[in-house]
C-alpha cells in the first residue's frame, strides 16, 4: 500500500466532524481537509516547561517484558519481517494485528520489534496508542526521534501547525528506515478517522488492537491472532517452570485454558512459584473449576494491571462500550456465558425471544431492539465471534456466536448475585422457545446436536449457583433432549445429557430423580457397559420399589431395563427372571396389547431360547407376534422387534427360511420407519446376515453383515459388545465363503478384544474362540458349519 488507504468513492458531500480543537473534513473520493483552530494564549513564561507528558522513550517498548519467548506465530512474523526488511517495495506499508484480549498481541509485536532490529538493520519505534493523550505524545516525540527540532515540536503540541503531517514529514524523511508499532490501540478515534495512519516508503507501522473491523483497517494488512496450538501452548507452560507434569497432565491443562496465551501464562506462573508447597495441575485444575480468578494469582504484585489479569482484561472493552453508549454490551456477554462455549446459533437472541425474558429488567438492561448492536460491537471488539456452524451435509450451515471458554467461564463467575437468577432463567427460556414441539414431535436432528452442550451448560451452571426455577426449567430442556437423543438411537450423546441429569437430581427421592437415573442405566446398555448398567438399573429398583410400589409401571420398567443388562452380560436365568416379572406386571397393569407388555414378551421370549428351550420360546414369540400386529399394526416398532424376536427363535428351532422371511420383512420395516442406520434396523440386518448365512447365501450374507459392521464402527466404536458381535457373525461367513485367511485374521482380532472387553466367560467371548477354532480348521482343509445360533446383540 502506497499512500493513504482509499476513502470509498460517493457523491460530493462534505462531512465536518469535531477533534477537540480542529474539524476535519472529508470531501469526495479520498480528499481529507483538516481545519486547525489556533487558540490565543500568553506565551509560556521561560522555565516553565511544556506542561505535558512525554513517553520515557519511544526506542524501547515500555511494556512488561516477555514472560515466555513468543510460541507459535510463525506465519504472521514471516510476512511483517519481510515486509521490514525492504519498505520501500512492501505490498503494504500498513499493518493490523488484531485478536481477543490476552491473545499475544503486544507479545508479537515485542518479538517483531526486536527481531526487526537485530536482523532487518531498522530502528525500532514504539508508541502507546491505548488513549488520545498517550498517542499524541508518543507521535510527537517519534517526531522528535527523526529529526525534528523541540520548537517544532512544541508547535504542533500547542495546534500552530498540523500535528499529524508534521509527525508524518519527518518520518518520510527519516535517514533510517523504521518500525512503529502503535501497540494497544483499542480505541480507533485516537487516529482521527485515520488522519495519522499513513503509508511510507521509508518504515512499516504495526497496529495491535482488539478491533476486528474499524473503518481505519480498511485499507490496511490485517492479521488475526487466535489461541496457539496445544504443543505451543505446552511449550508456554515449560517455559514456566511447569515441568515436573506429564505431557499428558500439562496437554490437559493446556486444553482447560483454551490454549489462551495470557491464560497459560498466569498459569504456569503460579504453578512456577509455589516454592514452599508445590501445586499438581491436578491440584491446580480443582481450585480452578471451583474459582476461576485462581488464573489471576499468576500476576506478579508488580502487574496487577488490568491487561495482565484474566478477570479484568475483558472488562477493559466492556467498560470501553459502555463509554460508546453500549451497555447492553455487557449483558448480551453475562448471558452468553450462561451457555457453553460452543457455537451457539444466532436464533436464541432473536429480538421477539429477549422481549420476552426478563432481561429489560437486568442491570444494564437488554431489549431485543438493542441486541444486533450488542452483538456487533462485541464482534469488533474481538469479545466473540460470528461463524457459520456446520449442520451437516444435508443442510445449510448456522449462522452461530462464539466466545472463547475461558472468557465465558471467567465471566460467568463475575456476574453479580442479583443478577444470576434472572439470566439464568432468560436463557432457559430462550432455549426452551427455540426448541419447544408440538406434542408427539421432535427437533430435528441437527438442531439437538447443536444445542445439546448449551442445554448442558446452562443445567449445570443453574445447579451449581443454586438458581431453583432456572434449575427446573434447563432440568426439563436437557430431559427431552435426552429422550429425543435416545428414539434417534444417538447413545453416546443420551449418555452425556443422561449424566448430566442425574448428577442434579441424585439424593432425590422423588419418582423424577429416578427416572433420570433409570434412564442414565438405558443409555449405559445401549453403549455397551452392561456391568455399569446392571448395577444402575437394581439400585433404581429397588428405589423405585420403595417410592412407588412394585407394580408401579416405572417399577416394572426397571425390571425390564435390569432384565436387558442381564441379557447383556449373558445371565439367561436372571434375566428371564426379572423379564417374567416385567412381562407379568405390564400384563396385568397396562393389558396384554400395550406397547410395554409386547416389549418385554418378546424378550422374555429370547431369554428363554438362550437357554434352549425351543418350543417355549416358540410359543410366545408366535402368540406375542400376532398381539402386536392386531394391536398396533405391522409397522409399529414394537411389532418390529416382536417379529425379529420370533424370526431368532425360529433360526434356533432350524426353521431357516421361515426365519429369513420374518427377518426381511422386520429389516424393510425398520427401514421404512426407523431409517437404515437405526440401531434397531442394524439389529434386522444383521439378524438377516446369520441367517441368510445359514442358509448358504454367502454373498447376500457377506453384503449385510459388512454393512452392519461399517455402521457400528463408526457410531460404536471398534471395541463396543455390538460391533463385537457383528464381527464373529462375519468372520463365519468369511469362513463359509472359503476366505479362511481373512475369517482368521477377523477371528484372532476379535477374540483378543473380546476376552479384554468382555471377558473370558461371557457368551460372545465363548462364540468367538469357537469361531477361531473353527477358521484354524478351516484353514487346514476341514470346513466346519456351526449350528448353534448367535447371542442377539441386545439393542434396546
């Protein structure tokens, strides 16, 4: 860039706006007129000096010194160096450092600066540009530095000359080619709508700011700085005397930062200075989840500045929007922080929903009218983000606000008391308008993975402050989502909003308490912790027993949910026996043709097959079948389950393609109703694989068992029961398609993993050394057909 940055071209309009004692005019295209006001005043008697303060130096950044050597950035230096090293032929002589509070930003520029000076033969010049008054001298005195005499100087202090061309004069006719950093220059007006930012053949001005989008960048390089990578952010904490950690242990922790510069400095400085009684990071990282200002005890005595403490460093750019006449600023962060630190998609803050809160009544108080200015200047002070969030392939991307962990968490934890309950509260409700259904419908499936962390945050940020109605409404919104996450067959995230849940309510004697518990033990069955689940499901029992009575229907569902762990784990007897129980009792409370009562029928039926009783199990899954279709209908998905229930028993009693019938029509059903990848079609398929496997059609087998195994990898994980047994079914068929090289290699590997996961005498484990035993065979000529039929893979 050569020249001044371009004024966008418009109509002849002359604008005059105030600078103290001048006005500046801008004309058309990139005419800028400055009109000076000299004021009469006695001259100055001789001695009495200048009366204003000029910086100690403007050779030496006269900022903190580096507290670890700048780590990462090494994109951003490369470019500005070379820039340095030639002025006179840089694309640009101007340049923007920009980024959130605490992010490097002056430690970059410390770095450049005396890199340019050892290596680029430049002389380093070094401005404060934080306020009006800081800046002003400092340009002076660069004047001065370059050449200009002190009457000159004094001149253009006391407005008899143009204070910016003179600084500007000298610095074009500067004998050495130079640097200057105008380093914290959060508020743009300092430079008098870009009056005193100028390009020069001559040297490079580096700006550090918070500002993401002034009008005074538009026409200059601009480099945003963003946390550092988890090694660089280890190396910080090394620096720092953090080194008696793990990798792992200081990874960890690096990660709980954010990876955030000034964050990892406080510390590692504080972790670096307990001489007398050292601190873990373990240690370290349960005082900062109790209090997070822990991060300021990194500051020095001598550095308790703002810039230098986490908990303060932001407020620097609120108390900054509310001197713009942008308070709500502040609010909008305060109820931001209420969320997670995730993307948090844009239609929560919409105007309709703040009017409908609270927040008119907080303190500074938010309106929806106000909210898109809210949000604009803490986009540009870099206090958060505005993104486009994936939303998967299907559909088009979110737009979302973002803000760093730590500057949420550290927010969060300075909200004033009278003021906790209440955004709380609003933000429960705007979550629960977004996502409020009409009876008997869902939220689709994106929309519940992008708002299932903040529905988690804000239950635990509720719990933990002890914000009673706020705590029932997230309770409420994190329930349905789980329950939603279950139907989806989306485990591992019911899992999570199931802990979190029962986290809150445990101790609780009340039917909702356990019915968070209960459904904690469903989602650790359905992921595979059978032994976990066990022990969930006959505590909420006998909870349940106590509380509501043992023919309860929420008693009755926790036998049938013990009975399905049981079933799990291989315990055919106990199973059955609590199964009986739950079949029994819905049977006699709810009637034979509910739902729940076929549910837990059919099971009952598959635990009797396990332990061979043929004919029995034949009988009621046969009876129960035609229940269900009467009842609900073909396509119910509880008739679904009771036809495959029927389908594996009549594999075990040999009646194979009566078996394969059942079973294709269960899949094309699961299909329709559930979708191809539900956990429940995955069960017909691979349902049909075993049998289609019996019956020799080993390229259909192979086809569906593959299938089967791609999906649950991927969902389940290469060690999960499910995929386990998918496995063994595949080796079999690998097997009985003559590819005995790959039936071993498949067999080996999945026996080692099942006696590690499963154990050496449970059921699957049992199946797969027979599996192994059998491809040893195979693979010394001798084919061999097991008859026995395979465990059910127990998706609930």
């Amino acid at each position: 860039m050569r020249g001044r940055p371009d004024v966008p071209q418009g109509d002849h309009v002359l604008r005059a706006v105030a600078d103290g004692r001048s006005r500046v005019y801008q004309a058309a295209g990139n005419q800028i007129i400055v009109e000076y006001a000299v004021q009469q005043s006695e001259p100055p008697a001789p001695g009495a000096g200048l009366g204003w303060a000029s910086p100690e130096s403007v050779r030496t950044p006269l900022v903190a010194p580096l507290s670890s050597p700048l780590r990462d950035r090494l994109d951003v230096r490369g470019t500005l160096l070379e820039e340095i090293r030639d002025p006179a032929t840089a694309a640009n002589g101007l340049h923007v450092v920009h980024g959130m509070a605490g992010s490097g930003k002056t430690a970059l520029a410390q770095t450049v600066f005396d890199e340019a000076l050892t290596g680029c033969g430049v002389v380093g010049l070094w401005v404060n540009a934080s306020d009006h008054s800081s800046f002003r001298s400092g340009m002076l005195a660069v004047a001065h530095d370059r050449g200009a005499a002190q009457q000159e100087v004094d001149a253009a202090r006391e407005g008899r000359r143009p204070d910016a061309d003179f600084v500007w004069h000298y610095l074009d006719r500067s004998p050495e080619p130079w640097l200057l950093i105008l380093d914290n220059a959060d508020d743009a007006s300092v430079f008098r709508h870009g009056a005193w930012l100028r390009s020069s053949s001559r040297g490079i001005v580096l700006i550090t700011s918070r500002l993401r989008n002034a009008a005074e960048w538009r026409g200059a390089a601009k480099h945003p700085l963003d946390v550092l990578d988890v090694s660089y952010a280890v190396d910080v904490l090394r620096d720092l005397s953090v080194s008696t950690e793990d990798l792992a242990k200081l990874e960890l922790l690096a990660r709980r930062l954010g990876c955030h510069p000034l964050a990892l400095s406080l510390a590692g400085a504080y972790l670096g200075r307990q001489l007398l009684e050292p601190v873990s990071v373990d240690e370290y990282l349960k005082r900062l989840d109790a209090d997070p200002s822990l991060l300021d005890h990194g500051a020095a005595p001598g550095e308790q500045e703002l810039r230098r403490l986490i908990t303060g460093t932001w407020q620097i750019s609120l108390d900054a929007l509310t001197e713009q006449g942008v308070p709500e600023a502040t609010t909008l962060l305060r109820l931001l922080s209420c969320f997670a630190a995730a993307p948090l998609p844009v239609g929560v803050l919409a105007p309709t929903g703040l009017d409908g809160t609270g927040l008119a009544h907080a303190v500074p108080p938010l309106t929806g009218e106000r909210a898109n200015l809210a949000l604009e200047r803490l986009t540009t002070h870099s206090l958060v983000s505005v993104l486009d969030a994936s939303a998967g392939a299907e559909r088009a991307a979110v737009r979302s606000v973002q803000a760093h962990p730590i500057l949420l968490e550290t927010v969060a934890a300075r909200i004033p008391v009278d003021q906790r309950a209440l955004l709380l509260e609003s933000a429960a409700g705007l979550l629960r308008r977004l996502l409020s259904t009409d009876s008997g419908h869902y939220v689709d499936t994106h929309t519940l993975r992008l708002f299932t962390p903040h529905a988690a945050a804000l239950l635990a940020h509720a719990a933990a402050r002890h914000t009673e109605a706020a705590t029932e409404a997230a309770l409420s919104i994190v329930r349905d989502l789980r329950d939603q996450s279950y139907v989806r067959g989306d485990y591992s995230t019911t899992r999570a909003l199931a802990d979190d849940a029962a986290r809150v309510t445990r101790g609780q004697e009340s039917a909702d308490a356990t019915t968070d518990q209960h459904e904690r033990g469903r989602a650790l069955a359905a992921l595979g912790h059978f032994d976990e689940a066990t022990a969930v499901h006959r505590a909420t029992l006998e909870a349940r027993e106590a509380l509501l009575g043992t023919d309860h229907p929420d008693t009755l569902d926790s036998a049938h949910a013990l009975g399905i762990s049981l079933y799990g784990l291989g315990h055919w007897a106990e199973d059955e026996q609590y199964m009986r129980r739950a079949a029994d009792g819905r049977a006699r409370v709810l009637g034979i043709t509910h739902p729940d009562t076929i549910d837990s029928r059919g099971r009952l039926a598959e635990a009797i097959g396990q332990q061979q009783r043929w004919a029995e199990a034949r009988q009621l899954a046969d009876e129960n079948l035609t229940v269900s279709e009467q009842a609900l209908g073909d396509d119910h998905p509880h008739t679904l389950l009771s036809r495959l229930a029927l389908a594996w028993v009549l594999a075990g009693v040999g009646e194979r393609e009566e078996a394969a019938i059942h079973t294709r029509a269960t899949l094309e059903g699961s299909e329709r109703v559930l979708g191809v990848d539900h956990p429940r079609t995955l069960a017909a398929r691979q349902r049909l694989a075993d049998v289609l496997s019996r019956l020799g059609q080993w390229p259909e087998a192979l086809d569906a068992a593959q299938a089967v195994r791609t999906v649950r990898q991927r969902v389940l994980g290469p060690e999960h029961p499910h995929t386990l047994s998918i496995e063994i079914v595949l080796s079999r068929i690998l097997r009985g398609a003559e590819r005995a090289p790959e039936a071993r290699e498949l067999a080996t590997r999945t026996l080692e993993v099942c006696v590690r996961v499963l154990g050496d005498d449970h059921p699957d484990t049992l199946s797969c050394r027979a599996e192994f035993e059998a491809t040893l065979e195979a693979a010394g000529g001798t084919l061999i057909h097991r008859g026995e039929v395979d465990q059910e893979d127990g998706e609930s």
